[in-house]
C-alpha cells in the first residue's frame, strides 16, 4: 500500500539531512508503527508523504501512484490526523467537518456520527475557537476519517488525552484496521505502538535503525526472566527465575508443586527499553 525508497530531505539544502536514505513498505491493513524522539526525522517523514513537503530524493507510491504525480484518486485515498490541531477556529465543529467533505469527491462520512464517536456530539455547534486543546485534537482526528481512508496517517494520535478518550481512539484505530485501513503512526510513545503496532521502525538521527514487530524485538531484545511472587506463610517472596537455567527451572517446578504461587510475569524488554539498547538515546 506504501512505498518508499531511499528518502532524503534537507532544509538547508546541503548534506545536513532531516531524513537519509530511509526506506519501508507497508502492507494493505497493516498498522506501522514509525517510532523516535522529537527531532528524529518522524514528522518530516510523514509531511513528504502526505504532500506538505516536496519530494526532493527518493521514490514514494501510495496505492501505486507516485506522490511526484499526484492525482485526485491519491488525495481521496488518503487521510491525516495532525498533532498540532490546524482547523477553522470560527466554525463549528460540525461546520468544520461539513465543508472539509467537500473537497472530495468520493463518498463521506456523516460529519454528526464521527463527532459522536470521537465523544464531541455535545460540542458540534461550538465553535472551534472554544475547543481545549483535546477537543481540537479529537476533532482533526474525526476530521480525518471523514473519506473513508484506504490510507491513514496519524500523528501522536493519543498525546494529550485523557485514558478513556484514549482507549477510545485506540478502539476506532482498531476497527479502522479490521476494516482494510492501512496506517502509518508517527509516535514516540511506546506503549501505543505496542498496544496497536503490526510492525515498528525505529528512527534516529533521520536514519532508520530497526524495523521488527514489537513480539519479535522482546523476543530477540528480553531477558528470558519471569518474576514469580507467591506465599510463605503471611509473608508474599518475590523472585526472578531464567527460563534457560535448568536450576531455575526446578525450582519454578517446586513452587508450581507447592501451589502458592500468586502472581507469574515474563520480564519481557519494552520497546523503549529496545530503543535505548539499540541507539544509545532516551525518548524525549
């Protein structure tokens, strides 16, 4: 479903790339996770793949259309949920979603059901210029959703929100996924990405570094420990077993046999431990 080969981009013109040399493919209902700190490389990505910023090296396609040639076809299959809200503050959010359906001509959706879902159906008549800062943000993520992408770009799509409007957006992500709906996630969250991600790539420094699903990473990156909590008596043990050490094995047996074991946890790595493994950064 997407494309890309051998990006670069520059702001100053000279060798002092924002991007080098990235290149990824995306699979048709797949959601990619493209993962770094601020400063990585992450937005410049996405705003050359969604015509913000001119290609100036490289080759990408969307659906197989070259984003060098856009068509309307290409406008129409895409969709794009910024992190920094940019809507008409002295609309209304309804106003707002009404007349952004009209740049396309392909079939929308209803402007009231996407306020609903997003939790904004209360505020449809209030103007944008009213919204808190998450309300502006749900309302460019519905915003998005409003041609019925084949292709979803989506930027910090939680940062900000408050847990249950959170757990909301990941629900829609999901159904959106279930649905065909490839997407392409910019985040430097890492429990997002590993709650939604099929795949991930690590960027840094405009380079990618990584490119695996999460399961495979803590796989290849974990320790092969579980953390065993259970009773002796009134007093609760805690102990780290390895899952490859015959010694640690047995005595994983004996307190399974002994049955007083309540809590049994693998001590996977997360992915943002992987990423300071691998990069030597924090996310920042």
């Amino acid at each position: 479903m997407l494309t890309v080969k051998n990006l670069y981009h520059s702001y100053t013109g000279d060798e002092n790339y924002a991007v080098k040399d990235v290149s990824f493919e995306i699979q048709q209902g797949e959601i990619f996770g493209f993962l770094g700190p601020s400063g990585a490389g992450k937005s410049t990505t996405q705003k050359i793949l969604t015509g913000l910023l001119p290609l100036q090296r490289g080759e990408v396609k969307i659906g197989g259309i070259d984003i060098k040639r856009p068509t309307e076809r290409l406008f129409n299959m895409i969709g794009v949920s910024f992190e920094h809200p940019n809507v008409y503050k002295k609309l209304t959010g309804l106003e707002n979603l009404e007349f952004y359906r009209r740049l396309f001509s392909v079939p929308t959706e209803d402007p009231m059901k996407l306020l609903k879902m997003v939790g904004l159906e209360h505020a449809a008549h209030q103007r944008a210029g009213g919204y808190s800062k998450g309300m502006l943000q749900r309302l460019v993520f519905a915003r998005s959703m409003i041609n019925s992408p084949k292709m979803w770009f989506l930027d910090e799509p939680t940062a900000g929100l408050d847990p249950a409007t959170a757990s909301r957006i990941k629900e829609i992500i999901w159904q959106k996924k279930k649905g065909g709906t490839t997407i392409f996630l910019t985040s430097h969250n890492m429990h997002i990405a590993d709650e939604l991600c099929d795949r991930v790539a690590f960027i840094n420094s405009g380079e990618i570094v990584l490119i695996d699903s999460p399961r495979n990473l803590k796989l290849k990156y974990g320790s092969k420990m579980i953390k065993v909590e259970y009773r002796e008596g009134e007093i609760l043990r805690k102990e780290y077993l390895s899952m490859v050490e015959e010694r640690d094995r047995e005595r994983l047996n004996r307190l399974l046999k002994e049955g007083n074991i309540e809590t049994i946890h693998s001590q996977e790595a997360t992915l943002e431990e992987i990423f300071i493994r691998v990069t030597g950064r924090k996310l920042e």
